[in-house]
C-alpha cells in the first residue's frame, strides 16, 4: 500500500468500497476495491484477482460494471461474480460444468436461472443484449427481484418456451420443477418502442433461450446495426466526462479516507499470507 495514495471514494458494491488512489511510481490514477470483511469475502476477492490473471472468463456483465475511463476506453470492472471458463475444442469441452451462480440476476440467461452448470460465453451475450435495451429504456429489460420472479418475467416477454425456441430445455436441472401457463411472446420492437430496428433485431439475436442460436461477439459487431446510422464513433471523438464530474461529500473526509487506507493495508497483508 505504501506505493498508493488514497484520493477520494468514488463508489460502493457488494463486497466493499471501490477509491480512487494515485500509483506512486508511475503517477497513475487508479481505481482500488476495499472489501468489508476478509473473513465472509475471501473466497470471492482470491476469485477476482485471479480472473484478473486469467482474463479468460465469464463476467458479471451489468451497466455498473462497465466503466469509461477519461479517454473514452470502455473497461469491465468487478470479477467477483465470474468464472473461469475451460475453452476446449474436443468433445469433453461439453463436459465441463461450473456454477449457476454467475451474473447479476437481472442479466443472468435463462440457463443459468434454471441451473445449468454446463454452458459457455452465450450467457455473456444474452447480459450484453440485457444491456443494450437498457441504455435505450433507461430501465433493466427483466427487473426481477427474485429468481422466480426474474423467470417469471422471462417468460412473459419471450413467450412459453418450446421445441423451437429451446430444444435442450429439459437437459436443464430446475426447467421441470416448474409449471408454465402457455403464453406467446410479446413482439420484440413493442417491447422496444421508436428504437431502431436493426437495434431491435440485434437485441432480438441475442436475447434468445437458446444459447446455440445467440450472436457470439465476433458475429454480433457484424451485424447491419454498426453499418448503418447512426454509425459507430471514432475513439478519438468519443465524448468523455469532464475530469471532476464526480464529486462525492464523503470524498474530502479525512477520517473516512484513513479508515480505507488501513483496510487496504490489513487486506494486502492477508493476501501475502494466504498466496
């Protein structure tokens, strides 16, 4: 710790508080997480920084979590919630199982609400398409509060699903522990209204129950959307927040300050211990 220096808090999640700090050595601004207890957090906190490491891993994919730094670079923070993913070419590849517990809840894909521990960067894919409705609606697109109720609302919108919208449905652990009542989907652009349509049909492409037919990235940014106006900004004239919009009343309270930086100290001790 004694290579940072504590400026000011910038935000708060689930495991701790997130400060702004200057790296000494290289004059860099940087963003530090202070976790609230190492005893209930451990295991999550050693989880992020070793899917830091491995940046080969299914993401927490949310609008909070999706930074812009001061030259318009998009960033994904929080790794608390992810997994390492096993890519493999062969066929055990289908054999790998992980945990449903990844993901927010309310961009959490249909597989994973119904316990699949055997899946891939799909689920990613239906978060993005979570998010990019909700950078238009300004709302989340299934704002469940319960994973029953996140279902429930899935179902609503995308309709009962069958043989054709999710053949492997049953292969899901918790899909028959459920009863539906036969419902039709509701058309994608009325949930979606006065948004473009090629912005429709790419939210629609990836907002699917079957992960087999959802966009992958790669297929996803060739889609007629970013061909079309209004057509992607050059980085260079990205817009980017002016250097001090986020002004906080805690920020400039020295006792609050101190108690992070003591934290972070504690923390990183423990985690020479632990390593």
């Amino acid at each position: 710790m004694e290579n940072y220096k504590i400026i000011e808090r910038i935000g708060e999640g689930t495991h701790g508080q997130v400060v702004k700090a200057l790296h000494r050595p290289t004059s860099k601004i940087v963003a530090l997480k202070c976790v609230n207890s190492m005893d209930k957090t451990t295991k999550n906190v050693l989880r992020e920084i070793e899917s830091l490491r491995a940046c080969n891993s299914d993401y927490d994919l949310k609008p909070s979590n999706l930074l812009i730094s001061s030259n318009g670079i998009l960033k994904i923070a929080d790794f608390s919630l992810s997994r390492s993913l096993l890519v493999s070419e062969n066929e055990n590849s289908k054999k790998n199982c992980y945990t449903n517990q990844v993901a927010t809840r309310r961009y959490r894909a249909p597989e994973l609400l119904f316990g699949s521990t055997n899946y891939n960067q799909s689920i990613d894919m239906w978060s993005v398409g979570c998010i990019i409705a909700e950078m238009f609606t300004k709302t989340p697109l299934f704002p469940g509060d319960t994973d029953l109720e996140q279902i429930a609302m899935v179902v609503h919108y995308l309709g009962t699903p069958n043989n054709n919208t999710w053949p492997n449905r049953n292969e899901m652990p918790d899909f028959n522990k459920l009863k539906f009542t036969q419902c039709s989907p509701i058309p994608m652009k009325h949930l979606l209204p006065d948004i473009n349509k090629n912005l429709v049909n790419l939210i629609e492409s990836l907002i699917m129950y079957d992960s087999y037919k959802r966009l992958d990235a790669s297929e996803a940014l060739k889609h007629s959307y970013f061909f079309n106006d209004p057509l992607p900004c050059l980085i260079h004239k990205m817009p980017v927040p002016p250097q001090h919009q986020r002004l906080m009343s805690l920020s400039n309270n020295p006792l609050l300050l101190g108690s992070v930086e003591q934290n972070f100290k504690s923390i990183y001790r423990i985690l020479q211990e632990l390593s």
